[in-house]
C-alpha cells in the first residue's frame, strides 16, 4: 500500500529504543510501542488532573491485527484500524488519513502520544533517566541483578539521574551534535553538572539577545519542584524507570520570536484582569449554551494545531515500569532525593553560566 510508505521512524528519539514512530503528513503525534502497563498507567493518570500537565497527552491506542487483518492488508485490501476506547479518542483531523498509520495495526501496540517537539524549530533535547531505584518490586531476582549491574559506576549510584541521550543545536555554527547513551554512562558525580552545561550553553555570543536560558532553567527548576511535591503528597504513584525529557528552542530567532510572544500574552493577561465585568458575563442560556460549547471546541482545536513558536518545555516520559497504586501509603524517598539532586544541579547551572 502506498500510503505505508508514510510513516517513517522518528527521528528526534535521543533515549530508548529508536523505535518510536511518526507521520510524514504532520508532526502533531508520534507513535510508540507499549506495554499493558504503560497503557494503562496513561489510562489511570486521567483522574489527577495536576499531573497531566507532565506528560504527553494520549490520544488513545492501535491494537495488533488479528490474523485475518493481516492477511488482507497483504493482500492490499482497506482494513480500517481500531482504536481503544479506553483512552482519549485520537482527534480525526489531526491523522490526515487513516490509512496512513494502518502499518502500526500490524505490529506490537502503540500509544498515540503528543509530538513534544511540535512547535520548535531546532529543538534542543535532553532525556534524564529519573531514581534510584530502576526495577520494579515484581521483577524477579535476575532481572534486579541485570539492572542494578548495569547501573553500577554510573551516576544512577550517586544522583539518581543519568542522562540518556542529547542532541543540542549550535545556533553559531547551525548545525546538530547528539550524545548517545554512552556519554551519559561515563558521566560522574563530579562531571554531570558538565553535561548539563554543554546543553544549555553549547555556544556563547555576547551578542546573542535571544539567549533566555536563566528563564528556562528557574522555569525547569519551578516544575521539577512542582512534580516532586505533587509525587510527595501522593504516594499511590510509584515512578520507576521514567525520565525527564527537557526541551528548549535552539533557533536563536525563533527563540525570540517565542520570547516576545510571551511577553505580549503576559501583556494581555494583566489587561483582562483590569479590564472591568460585564453584568451579563458568564450568564447564558438554550443555543446560546449550544454557542459557547462550539467556541471552547473551536479554541481546543486551535490550541491543539497551533505551530509554535515554542520556547521551552518539559515532561515526564516512558511509564513501561510505573504505575498507580492505590493503597500504596510510602512514597519512595530516594526518588524525591534524585529529584532534589537535579534541582540542586540546575541551580549550579545558573550559577556557572556565562
């Protein structure tokens, strides 16, 4: 089927497995192969409002093909894909053709997710394994030995964190250079905080007016503070094996360009708030009801399509290990303790930087 031929690895991966999956058509989501368990820590995570704000939205699943499926799409017959119901409907218009993504109903299951990077241009990308702790309470004894050897001597041991993966754009020099797993593996205590300097400060130019990283970095820090408080109050959510993937525009123009956006929608706020109240605000009735519904649909639906520009942005990632348990009345306290390193760390950042 032509229309196979559209879905293409996704590129941008800088952790993992280098199997997550994208549309040529848009950019708006990507594919990634699941676990039960990941599918349905997503799934559990829709009653806590807060913490959605953390992670890539999903828009729902693909399930495998059953044989008779398979056997017609390899005959080039139209098979439509069925979607799971259990988590959000994926937007219809967002996936150009549903043809494009029938390949994925051959394989492993795949979580529907958010593109992070919609809205930048060079994106700059950082994947920071989270905890101590890295197997689950149910592994069996060969798995924990396999998993804490590969920990050993790596900054799991002393931090709780460890960078995955990078890839930095040099707005000097206009071109990428990504750090693989490795690099990561041979930081150290003493080293880390360089690996974090080289992301967000891969280049200096005292000339460089778009340079707004102190912004980025006290706002990285105000979610990561965030996330650890609300991990604190709720001891039912168990985070194994995730990670943070921090993100920030490269593009020293369209990092300006974000960068006066905000500021004129900061402009606009503080102008709705002194602007005075209508009597008649917020009191409708019959089609007028029927209206605004299709008003707040509209503006969803913008929001969701908008291209940017995009300054920074930051969430938690890759739940294969998590999960919701309700019960559950400790939180880990070593996962706080990686969380406070790294924001100790990022404090260092600003304090070294240029």
């Amino acid at each position: 089927m032509e229309s196979v031929n559209k879905l293409v690895k996704f590129e941008s991966q800088v952790a993992g497995h280098d199997n997550i999956l994208c549309l040529t058509t848009n950019d708006l989501m990507v594919f990634k192969p699941s676990s039960q368990q990941e599918r349905e820590f997503y799934e559990a995570s829709q009653q806590h409002e807060e913490f959605m704000d953390w992670i890539p939205e999903c828009y729902g699943t693909l399930r495998s093909s059953t044989e008779n499926e398979k056997e017609l799409l390899d005959k080039g017959q139209d098979v439509a894909p069925v979607l799971s119901d259990n988590i959000t409907d994926i937007p219809t218009d967002q996936l150009a053709n549903l043809d494009d993504i029938l390949f994925l109903c051959v394989c492993v299951c795949h979580l529907c997710l958010e593109n992070i990077l919609h809205g930048f241009t060079r994106p700059c990308i950082m994947d920071i394994k989270l905890g101590y702790k890295i197997y689950e309470d149910t592994a069996d004894e060969a798995k924990r030995n396999k998993m804490i050897k590969n920990a050993q001597g790596t900054t799991i041991e002393s931090l709780g964190l460890r960078i995955s993966g990078m890839k930095i754009f040099d707005s000097v020099e206009r071109h990428y250079t990504s750090y693989t797993k490795q690099y990561g593996r041979e930081r150290t205590k003493d080293n880390f905080l360089d690996g974090l300097l080289s992301y967000f400060y891969p280049t200096y130019n005292l000339n460089n007016e778009s340079n707004n990283n102190k912004w980025i970095l006290e706002h990285f820090i105000d979610t990561v503070s965030d996330i650890q408080g609300f991990v604190e109050e709720h001891a039912e959510l168990q985070l194994v094996g995730c990670s943070l993937l921090l993100v920030y525009e490269g593009d020293a123009s369209a990092a300006q360009a974000a960068w006066k956006r905000m500021l004129e929608e900061d402009r606009q706020d503080d102008a709705n708030i002194d602007k005075p109240v209508n009597d008649n605000d917020g009191v409708s009735g019959g089609a007028d009801d029927a209206a605004d519904a299709d008003d707040d649909a509209d503006a969803i639906q913008k929001d969701m399509e908008e291209t940017g520009p995009k300054l920074c942005d930051i969430r938690l990632i890759d739940f294969g290990r998590s999960r919701w348990q309700p019960g559950r009345t400790e939180q880990e306290q070593s996962f706080i303790k990686a969380l406070d390193n790294l924001m100790g760390l990022l404090d260092q950042v600003i304090e070294q930087s240029p």
